[in-house]
C-alpha cells in the first residue's frame, strides 16, 4: 500500500488540505494519508522530509497560503527551494500548491481558487503515482491549477 | 527527555531568547533547553548544526533581529536559506523567528513585536514536538505570530 | 545501449517533448529514451532525479515553457537551480530547455521558437553524448537554440 | 592545540587579513594560524572547506571586500550562500567579514572600517572557539561589527 | 602530474579557453589540460562535476560568456551558484571566468577584455595550484582580472 503525505500550514487562511485529501480519496484507494501540520510554509521542507523519513510516504503534497506583502514572495521563494532540495534528496516527488493571498479579489474568490487548486493538485499527486500515463497524455497542453487551462498554443 | 535548542545573536537588539525560553518552560517540562548565541543571523545555520550534532536536540528555535537596510533583508534571505537546508539535512524542525527593525515604529513597539513572536514562535515550537495535533487542528486557520491573526478567510 | 531521459510538463503549452525525440532519433541510433511528465517546471528537477536513479538514464533533457507573469520567472529560477542540484549531485548532465512564452510574438512564432530550441537542445544532448568533439569545435563561436546564432565577435 | 583558518582574497582592497591575524593573537594563545589567500570572494567557499578537510581547521574567518557595482552584490550574495553550505556542512563555524566599499566614503574612511570590522569579527572568532559565554552575555544587545553598535532597543 | 580541468561553452562569443590553455603553458609544466565544451554556463557546474570525477583533475577553470539580456544575468547567477556548490562538494577550486557581453563596447574591446580576464585567471589558477604564497603576497591589493587593477586603498 502506497502512503501520501499532506502538509500543510496554520499560517493559510483556507484550509486547503481538506479540499485535498478529499480528492484523494475520490480519486481511487489503495494508499494511506499521512498528515502533518506546520506554522509557515518555511516549515514545509522539514515537514515532507520527516514525512519521508519517519512515515514512509511516497509522496508529498505540501500546501501553503503566502501572504501579499513584498516578504511572503521571499518566503514562498525560500520555501520552494527547500522543497526541491527535499524532493531531490529523497527522489520522490513534492507536489507544491502554494495560492499566493493577493491572487483572487475578495475572501469568496480566495476560497474558491484555494479550493479548486488544491483538488487538481491533489489530482496530479494521484496521477504521479498511479497513472503517470495520464500526465504524459498532457504533456504540452497547457493545463493550470486553479485556473481554467491555458491550451496547446495550436489545437490539434 | 528532549532537548530543545535556542540560538540568538548578540546582533539582535532585543532580548528575544528570554522570552522565547520563558514561554517554553511555562508551556510544560520534560524537555531541557541547550543555549547558544552567535554575532548574527547569518551564523545561525550552523549554530542549529551545531546544536543537533554536538547537543543532540531534537528541534531549533533560531532568533534574530534583521536591521533596516536593503543588505540586511539579503542576509535574512541567506539566513533564512541556510536555516531550510539544516533543517533538511538533519531531517528536524528549526523555528525561524526573525523580527526585522522596520517592522514596528518606535523602539516600545518593536520590543513588544520581538517579545509576542518569540512567545508565539516558542508555542509552535513546543506543540511541534509534543502536541501536533494542536497545530493540525490550526490548520488553514490564518494564524499569525507577533501580530493578531488574520483568520480564517470564511469562519466556520 | 545507452538511455536518455526527457522529461517535460503539462504546463507547457507546445508539446516540445515531440520535437526533441524526432530529432535525438533522427541523430542517430544506439540510445532508448525514458519518457516523463510532471505537471510543472519546478517539478522536473525530481522528475530528472527519479530518471537517473530509476531508470538508469545517462542524460536528461527536461522541457518547460514557463508563463509571462514575474513570478513565472521565480519558478524557471527556482527549477534552474533544482536542475543544476541534481545533475551536480548525480554528475550526469540534464540540458535544460525553457521557451518563456514572452520570448515570441503570437501562437505561431512560439510554436515556431519551441520547436527549433527544443531540437536544438536535442541535437546537444546527443552531441554531450556521443560527439564531444563537435560542441568542442564550436567553442566560444556563439551558437545559440532556438534563434540565429550570435556568431563569434570577429570572424576566424 | 585549535586551528583557526584566515582566507582572504586578492581583490579585496585592505590587507583585513593582517589586521583579523594582529587582534586574534592578541586575544589569547593556543591556538595556531592557517592561513590562504584566494582571488575573489566567490573563492572563499572552496578556500574554507580546504582549510577544515587539509588543515583541520575548527573555525574559518572569511574576509572579503565586494566593490560597488551592482554584480558585486550578486557575488557576495553568492559566496555568502557558499560560506553558509560549507560551515553547514562541516558543522563548524565560518565567520564572515565582508566590507563593501560603498560602505566608507574615501579612502581613509574604508579603511578604518575595514579594519575595525576585522578586528570585531577577530574577537568574536576567538569568542566562539573559546570563550561562548561572552557571546551569551551579549545576547540581544545590538552589537555591530566596524560601526557603532546599536545597543539594545530599552536599556536594562 | 596535476591535472587542470579546462571548460567552456559554445554560447561565448570569444574562444576564451585558447587564451586560457595558451596562458597555462606558458606559466609553467608538470601539469596535463583536461578539455571540455557544453552548451552554456548552466551546464558549467556538472562539466566541473565531471571532470573531478571522471578525468580527477585537481582544478578546473569554467570560461563562459552570459549575453546582455536581464534573464543571462540570472543564468549567471545560478551558473555561479552551481559552480560553487560543485568546488564545496569536491573541496576543489573552481575558477570562475565569467565575461559579460555587455562590460565592453564594441567586439574588439570585448574580444581584448575576455582575452585578458581568461589568460590572467589561467595565472591565478595556476598559482593556486602551484604557487599560493603568489597570491597570498597581493592579499588585499586590490587585483582585477580584464581590467587595470584597483590597487590598494593606500599605498604602502
């Protein structure tokens, strides 16, 4: 049986990885969740390797909510390094779903992109272990998490 | 019994540690704490590597007070850089609580900022290691440190 | 018989992925390539990892066709230095292929640019493999993919 | 008998090297002096990590004087990353004193900085090795390194 | 017999290597030139790599030449970072030899200057390797490679 880790932060003001695990679970069965919670998304480095040391995971999906000013850019740039460092030292895959605060106009649009980011991120996590076959079939197309997708540049 | 590691530097213009460790003794006990100070921020890094291989504490709580200047927030950056990989590499949490000057008017206001984070930082430190479950039922709950919190985006 | 590793990205909006195995076959024989798609740029750096670790590949060539905003530009940085981690970690060379979409004017210059960089980069990688000698003898005489080569400053 | 290692470079416009050796040897004895001398700043890594693995340092002063260009800065932010991932990795110390030399204005005035500021840095390099508690002592004082010091936000 | 690796890009514009390898001979003997050309700076770091593993060179000097654009600064920046990652991991010097497009006016100068910066880090290498007291006699002095010295701040 195949493990999933969810991390995710205090510091996020959508409660992301509810909307997460829930596509998960939707998306097949055979795997096992492994949650942790951290403060920030600095956090989300440590969080995933200790999921990978300690708990086993085959994967990580990290969920973060940097706020609008100047230095929650620097944080989230910080914390995507740590979480490539990880992924690479491990050799297994972080999928990152960061929603920056200052993406959506107003709490209602926050949510709603907070909420359908997380559930396609939780989807690709899905797809990278059981059917990375789906991704390939992808490949180029321009897909986005969150937002509508942006589409090959040519239909084919 | 676990050891929680505190570094500060003699850089910082608050006594951020004391209140830090203060905090920490009032949250509970059955840890013991390993001090250490260093000139600044960017010693941090491996002081926590320090603190892990040398004293064997099973988490960090790096303090520091970043000045004003544009080449300070460089150094935080690095700092805060090398904090994520120490913690990477030894696979345990390292709380990064940086104040920087220019965050609050006034020297009161700054003590009192530097003071509320580091008691915060301390409480995510100290339910880090022994109630998790704390902060998972904190999650996407937009909690701040040194600050009110912003909240979740809808209240549930 | 030696492998090569492409990776690319359903994020990108031209299937670059395409070009560059037409061109690495019509370059030659005596190679099986190991396909992989991840969602993102800043996942290729583990896609790449898992390439050399799992399927033995010798090279990888990872794909990826970041956005216009700033902060796509964060991310190509960010899948730059993950990529140089894991081919300095690994001692194996990954030939990265970014198209940034601001690079062409309209559907069709993009398409154009991708898929000539894409071979391009292709014919490199099968060069660094096989011929050697041939990037040698273009050294310091300025080529470049994907548009016309700067040439070197004063002709021999 | 500790090692203390002195790296230094020829681009840097003060002999800072001189004046870090005179004020370590005033502190105190037992300990003996490795020196080298390496080009720029970017150098210094690879400076520090030979004197810990060839000379068994257990601590390196890493002096350097970035000019005022814009790429200036880029590079001392790179050597400082460097600094940190090596003194992270060995787990020991590298105390870092860059001068800018934007930082004084002629060239009396740059001078004194710089040796003010290797002389600070000296004392504290001894500190750390043999004397941790003065850097205790000092915690959150607002301690700086060839300027004044700031001192502490309230005085106690 | 020491080993000095030599690589460089078929980006240049300028076929520093030659004037690297030519500077090289000419300062001294016992040492054999381990040659290699990739495609650009970014492939540099595992050129490096690779030439300490698999050719065990006890040096290498990477040539490049980023162009004028915004984005080449960036790819020097990570090219830069990479390299000093590959010299820490290996505790060997890498002398980076960077020439940027647009420091000269015109190919002739910028031709002359790549010229002079390769043949005088070739000298610095060599000194490195053989001759560190050479170095450590201009600590301080203010040396530019390609341009005229700075000179110390004050003449002694």
């Amino acid at each position: 049986m195949k493990r999933i880790g969810v991390a995710d932060t205090t510091f996020a003001r959508v409660d992301m990885a509810r909307f997460a695990v829930d596509r998960l679970k939707a998306s097949g069965t055979g795997f096992r969740i492994e949650r942790t919670t951290v403060p920030g998304i600095k956090d989300l480095p440590v969080a995933c390797r200790k999921l990978f040391r300690e708990r086993s995971v085959d994967l990580c999906l990290a969920l973060g909510m940097p706020g609008k000013a100047e230095y929650d850019k620097t944080c989230a740039h910080e914390a995507s390094l740590g979480l490539i460092l990880t992924g690479v030292l491990e050799a297994k895959p972080i999928v990152e779903c960061f929603v920056f605060e200052g993406e959506a106009d107003g709490p209602r649009a926050l949510e709603r992109l907070a909420q359908r980011r997380a559930e396609e991120h939780a989807e690709n996590a899905y797809s990278l272990l059981y059917h990375p076959e789906r991704l390939a079939r992808h490949a180029g197309e321009g897909l986005r998490q969150g937002f509508e997708d942006a589409g090959p540049v040519r239909r084919r």
